[in-house]
C-alpha cells in the first residue's frame, strides 16, 4: 500500500513538471492554453481513478465513465513516459550550463536557449503520434473488429479436412464493454465468414454470469456446420470478485457461467473431447480447462483426462485458453497435438501489429503472445482477444476474428 502511493504521488509530481513545462514551450498564447487544458484533463482522470482504486474500483463492469477515465489516464501516462527524457536532457543540459557560466564567469551561450525550444518541440511533435492513436484506441480501436484468415498446413491433415476452416474467438471479457451494438456488429463479422466451425477459447465474462446476458441471444444465432465448441478462461472461475456472498455464492456463478455456454449453443468441453467426422474420416477436438504458468492461475487442465478417448495417432486440435500450457505441457506431451488454440495475452492491448513486423509489451511476459507458432513439429495459435481488460482500449493490437483453413501439406511457420 505504501509502495503504490509513493508510486502515485512520483506520478503526479512528474505530471506536474511535465505539464509546467509545456506551458513554457510555446509562446502562442493558444498553444498554452492548450497544453494547460491537457494538463487540466491528465490531473482529472489520474485523480478520479485513483479514487475509484482507493474505493473499491473492479474490473467487473466498470461502465463506459470508468472506462473513459481508465483510458484517458493510461493516454497520458504513455505520452508522458514518452516526452520526460525530451524535457529532462534539455533541463540538465539547461543545468550543466548554468553551472559552468557560474564557476567559469563565461558569457551565456546565445544558441542555447534556441536549441533546447528545438528538443522540447521535437518532444511534443514525437508523442502526437501515439497520443492520437491512444485517443483513437479508447474510442473506436477497441471495437475496430478484424478477420484474420490464415492457412495453416499438416502433413497428417485427414484429406477430407483439406480446407476445413475453423473460426477461433478468445476474450470476450463481456462485462467491459461499453457500446452494445458494436460488440454486435463484431459477433455479425463472424457469422458473415461462414465458417466449418467455431470455437471459442475462454474468458467470457470478467468476474460475473450476468455480464454475457445482454449477448446471449446475438451468440446463439451463430451457426457452423460442424458445431461450436468452447472451455473456459482463467476468469470464467469467478476468481476476481469482491462481492460474492462466501464461495457457494461463487460456486454458483461458475456454474452459472457453464451454463449460458450451453444457452449459446456451445459445447464446453472441460477436460474432455469430441470426435469430428467429415465423409469417411475424422478429427479429435479436444477442449482443456484452464492451465496457466503463473501461481495466480487456476490449473485445472488434464491433457490425460482429456485425451483419454482419442483414437492413436488421430489428428488432435487442442483449446486451451493459456499459451503458457502449450509450451510447458503440450510439447512434450506423449501423445501427438498438432495444433492448440489459445488466447489470454490479448496481445496486452497495445503495440505495433504489421504483416513484417510484429511487437507488443506483451513479448516480456508471453513468449508465446500473438500469432502463429512452431516447435517440434506442433503448432500454436494464439489469438489477440476479442474483447478488452482494465485498459479500455485497443491500441494498433486490434479485436481479432480468426479463421484458420487446415491444409495438406508442409510449410513453415512464421510468428
């Protein structure tokens, strides 16, 4: 507790620095009332929300004012991470100076002053890229859904699946969202894919049952030839809340949980399989609870119990929501899972997302956090999220629809 209010209060006296500082770049009255209108608004929302911290705030339905005001503060940390080092060296070097006409009695430089306006402006000019995609994040970034299709090849692919397209969704996080009828164009993007099947991979509500309900009906209309199918997330056990009335309370929302899955037309497979059959051949799908490396997440997932009715040497599709359990657990495991379908990281949100290049912070915790992967003949699939967690907003690392097409054949896999 001591820790993060030093954390807090080092914040804001950076943010005060940082805003004092830009009032004095510029000259142009307009400029300043800007730059302390900004400052005004970075104050307001980092305030409101530590209060909301301080007080009880949660992650369960935090409403479209909270999610604002998270987003705006995450906006403004980011852009001032960015700026400091701009001010700083034109501050110390402004220092440095002053010190050395002090002792030496030298005349003061006449270029100087010219040339740190230059560094601070740069400063400025260097954070409107990322503070506009950050305000473009928070508003629509977050709902700009996007079908990524990819062709994924096995040399042991059954031919009869030669084709067969399976659409993956992850992270609905149901309770953060704040304008319905976007998620519903969202959940309409996938139906206009026309998919073999889909599947979702965990995480549909933050902490409570009631959160999915408005969406219940939008889901059900959803349609695959060849079913939809679903396993749980690490927050689909009810592990977040601070309101349940003791743990029969939080039994029952799991339970409830479980069961909007079936509402929706799903079949939740918890440690268990189903048999997928096309003209004369066949595919294991099999469907994990959750597993997750850290101690935080629950480890639920039994490969053993899980595979126990898969025919030897039958071609195995793996859900399990945590990428963590594919390189701890699934590579080495004794029988052969050719490909697993995973979310969770939701690619943290943020980063930069391009068809030759790929980053996101996530890359320190997640070695596996977004894409396709390969190692010892197995393959990973993880999926960016379609929904948001705590930072309400999308920032170049947008909602993903995925539809993978199984082909025969060998190709290599880029990440």
């Amino acid at each position: 507790m001591i820790r993060s209010v030093l954390f807090w209060i080092l914040v804001l006296v950076l943010k005060f620095y940082i805003y004092y500082s830009l009032a004095k770049v510029f000259t142009n009255p307009m400029y300043k009332r800007i730059a302390i209108t900004l400052g005004i608004i970075a104050f307001v929302a980092t305030g409101t929300t530590l209060y909301t911290m301080f007080n009880g705030f949660s992650i369960d339905q935090p409403g479209w004012a909270t999610n604002l005001l998270v987003g705006l503060t995450v906006t403004f940390l980011v852009c001032e991470v960015i700026i400091t080092p701009f001010f700083l060296l034109d501050d110390l070097g402004a220092g440095f100076r002053w010190l050395y006409r002090t002792f030496t009695a030298a005349e003061t430089d006449l270029v100087a002053q010219p040339r740190r306006q230059f560094l601070k402006k740069a400063g400025v000019l260097f954070t409107m890229l990322p503070f506009a995609s950050f305000l473009y994040g928070i508003t629509r970034g977050k709902y700009n859904f996007w079908v990524n299709k990819k062709q994924v090849f096995f040399e042991n692919l059954p031919n009869a699946f030669d084709g067969f397209r399976i659409l993956q969704i992850s992270d609905v996080h149901a309770g953060s969202f704040d304008d319905h009828e976007s998620v519903r164009s969202g959940i309409r993007l996938i139906q206009k894919q026309e998919a073999d099947m889909i599947v979702f991979t965990g995480d549909l509500v933050n902490v409570y049952s009631s959160e999915i309900e408005p969406f219940l009906d939008d889901f059900k209309a959803l349609s695959a030839p060849y079913g939809k199918h679903s396993i749980l997330g690490n927050h689909d056990y009810s592990m977040y809340g601070n309101m349940f009335d003791g743990e029969e309370h939080r039994q029952r929302n799991i339970e409830n949980i479980k069961a909007h899955h079936f509402t929706m037309g799903f079949n939740l497979l918890l440690n268990n399989s189903v048999k997928i059959e096309k003209d004369d051949a066949s595919f294991r799908l099999v469907g994990v609870e959750n597993w997750g490396r850290s101690k935080h997440f629950p480890k639920l997932g039994d490969l053993d119990m899980a595979t126990a009715n898969c025919e030897e040497n039958a071609f195995t599709v793996l859900l399990s929501h945590d990428p963590t359990h594919w390189a701890d657990k699934v590579l080495d495991y004794q029988n052969q899972i050719d490909l697993t379908l995973s979310g969770h990281t939701h690619g943290m949100q943020m980063g930069v997302d391009l068809s030759f290049f790929k980053w996101s912070p996530a890359k320190y915790v997640y070695p596996h956090w977004a894409g396709l992967y390969e190692e010892l003949g197995r393959k990973l699939y993880v999926n960016r999220g379609f929904g948001f967690l705590g930072f309400a907003g999308r920032v170049g690392i947008f909602p993903e629809i995925t539809v993978l097409e199984l082909k025969k054949g060998s190709h290599s896999v880029q990440s």
